[in-house]
C-alpha cells in the first residue's frame, strides 16, 4: 500500500512510499556515506549504463550539490527523487528520479533509475518502482511515464515490461552513456492504461 509522509530534510518536503519489500524516500544529507560507499562497490556494474563518472563523483560536496538541484526541481514541480531502503535492515539498494515533468496538456515525466550491485536480480527494484508509477498517476496526476534504456540492457527491459510499460520507439544516438553516444530503446506507461490493469487484478 502507498503512504504518503510529508516531514522535513534538508529544507524540502519528503516523501515516502511504502511497497512490501521496500520503502522509497528523498535523498538526505545523512544518506551520503551509505550511498557512496554503495555507488563506489557498484561502479563496474554501473558505469555501462551512466554517463561518465567525474573524479569526484562519489564526494560529499558533489553530493550536496545533488541534494540542492533535487530541491530545486521540488519547488519547481519538475522533478523528485527517491533512495530506495529495503524494509527491515533501512539498507540502501539504489534510487528512481522522476523528472522533466511537464504539466499542462502533456501532463509527463520520464522516470530513471539504479539498483546496487549487492541487489540486482531480487525483483526490488521493480517494487521500487510500482510504487513510482502508482505515485506519479494516483498522486501527481500524470497522464503519461517515459522511459528509456539501452538496447543490451535487459534487466532494465525487464523491469519496465513488469511494470506495464511498452516499447514505443528506437531513438539513435539518443544519451552519451559513459562518454559515448548510445542508441536507445524507449518505452510509455499511460496512466488510463495502468489503471485498467489494476482494476483486473
């Protein structure tokens, strides 16, 4: 079930959304030791799907500038960002953005996200990531989720298919993925089709 909490952290709202195996929350000052001690364990596994990793990408102060532009996009209703913890031990296991959302008569937004090596292949990233899609429509009314991935990258594939997305298009030369231009596959969830699913089930 999904609950919503509104406290402060780090001067923005936060939100929390609950699934069975894992809880999602906004990134905090606090997280960053676990978080990179989790990215820097991962980073083989990683990089073949992110753009290049600066030297510093793993420091505080790059950390803290994330934490600011992810304020940011709060306060604009552009973007919000979640950790994903696993229920039981609060380890964290990886992180879903949902930005460029765009509201109006398109009413989008494009979901990204990463899971840790330690827990790939457990299905908790596609708790996590229900528990976006369920979010985004019941709770910030959006019509329509986007998302893209690499061709060769099937865990991501997978993901998306369980969580209803479908296949809409082949983008060339779409995202420069660790410093190279990389075709892309993209994928549409609408929001009227979710709903029906969910009414099945």
């Amino acid at each position: 079930m999904l609950r919503l909490l509104r406290t402060l952290s780090y001067n923005t709202p936060q939100l929390r959304l609950d699934a069975r195996r894992v809880f999602l929350r906004a990134p905090s000052e606090r997280d960053w030791r676990e978080w990179a001690e989790l990215r820097a364990v991962s980073r083989a596994f990683l990089e073949p799907w992110e753009p290049s990793w600066p030297a510093d990408a793993l420091a505080r102060p790059i950390y803290r500038r994330r934490l600011d532009l992810i304020a940011d996009e709060l306060r604009a209703d552009t973007g919000l960002s979640f950790h994903i913890f696993r229920r039981g031990d609060e380890r964290l296991v990886g992180g879903i953005s949902l930005t460029n959302i765009r509201r109006g008569v398109v009413q989008t937004g494009t979901l990204g996200y990463w899971i840790g090596q330690p827990f790939e292949r457990q299905g908790l990233m596609t708790e996590a990531l229900a528990a976006v899609v369920e979010f985004s429509f019941d709770r910030q009314a959006l019509h329509r989720l986007e998302a893209a991935c690499l061709p060769a990258n099937e865990a991501s594939r997978r993901v998306l298919h369980k969580c209803g997305f479908q296949q809409e298009g082949y983008a060339r030369s779409y995202l420069r993925i660790n410093g190279e231009w990389h075709d892309h596959l993209l994928f549409g969830l609408l929001g009227d089709d979710w709903k029906r699913e969910r009414t099945k089930r």
